[in-house]
C-alpha cells in the first residue's frame, strides 16, 4: 500500500549549466555533472510525482532545458538567487514558480529562513548552503536538500517527515 506523500520529493542547487558548479562538485564536464543531476531525478519520477525545487535549478536556458526535457508530473519552482531567467523561461517547466511558502506544516523556501518565523510550523525544508562552504549546515529544525547532501537525488517527503518525528520523540 502507498502511503501518502510518496510521491512528494524535495531538491535544490541542481546548478544545471554552471561550469564552475561541476567543477567544485568533481565532474569532469558541465554534461557530466547535468547528466548525473538529471538521473537522480529520473530515478524517482512518474506522471504522479511532484518535485519542489528550491531554488538554484540552471544556470542557463539549455540547463533549464534539459530538465524540461525529463519532466514527468508536476515541478514547483521556489526561486534561489541563482535562478536569472525572466519568469515566462521557468513557467514553461514549472507548474508553480514561488518565493516562500508553507506545505504541510514546513516553511520551504530557498535559503533558510530566520528563526523567529518558525514560529508554529515544525520546520524549514531549504537548500542553498553546498558542502564545503564556509557556513556549516544547520541542525533541526532546519533540513537541507541541496543535491550536495543527498548523491543528486531528490528526497522524499516521507522520509523529512520521519526524520523530524524522530527528533520530536528524542528531544520530548
């Protein structure tokens, strides 16, 4: 039996396109590294998948592309300081494009939010800090799914959830 959500996936800082971007992540190629992006996606996508982007998706118009290119179901874009494209580039591969909202009780957003705002919500699912940089990543209530984190793949909602609940019951 599917349980609900198991198709609600989360990712950020895919950084289609982005020279330096595949560089610092190890790959050889731009083609490289989009290439081992995009298969994460292809792994967990259906015609009933819905994938949140947080932000950072392409550095180009053929990165955003190519991920237009792969799409099953339904793609929410949440805008990260990366993503310069005029908005009528990212409404022809996302169904939504936002800035900031809730879902199920999480604030999502691209960068982490402040902490007086998680103000009644259980946490903020982000992205935006890479490994390596100089900020560290952050502890809960605060959960990144920046693909540097994650082997290139999108995270399931499910497993976030579990995640939290876990802390909540240690941390009682």
């Amino acid at each position: 039996m599917t349980m609900m959500n198991d198709n609600v996936f989360f990712t950020s800082d895919l950084h289609l396109g982005h020279k330096f971007g595949a560089e610092v992540r190890g790959f050889s190629s731009v083609e490289e590294h989009d290439e081992a992006v995009l298969n994460g996606l292809r792994e967990v996508m259906t015609k009933r998948t819905k994938i949140f982007f947080l932000g950072d998706v392409a550095f180009t118009r053929r990165g955003l592309e190519k991920l237009g290119e792969i799409k099953k179901g339904s793609f929410v874009l949440f805008m990260g300081n990366h993503d310069q494209l005029k908005a009528v580039e990212y409404l022809k591969v996302f169904d939504d494009v936002k800035a900031f909202a809730k879902y199920r009780n999480f604030w999502i957003s691209h960068a982490p939010i402040h902490p007086q705002e998680m103000w009644r919500c259980t946490g903020n699912i982000h992205g935006h800090i890479h490994n390596g940089a100089a900020t560290p990543p952050l502890p809960l209530p605060y959960f990144n799914v920046n693909v540097d984190f994650h082997d290139y793949h999108p995270i399931p909602f499910n497993e976030i959830k579990h995640v939290f609940e876990q802390w909540e019951k240690d941390n009682v």
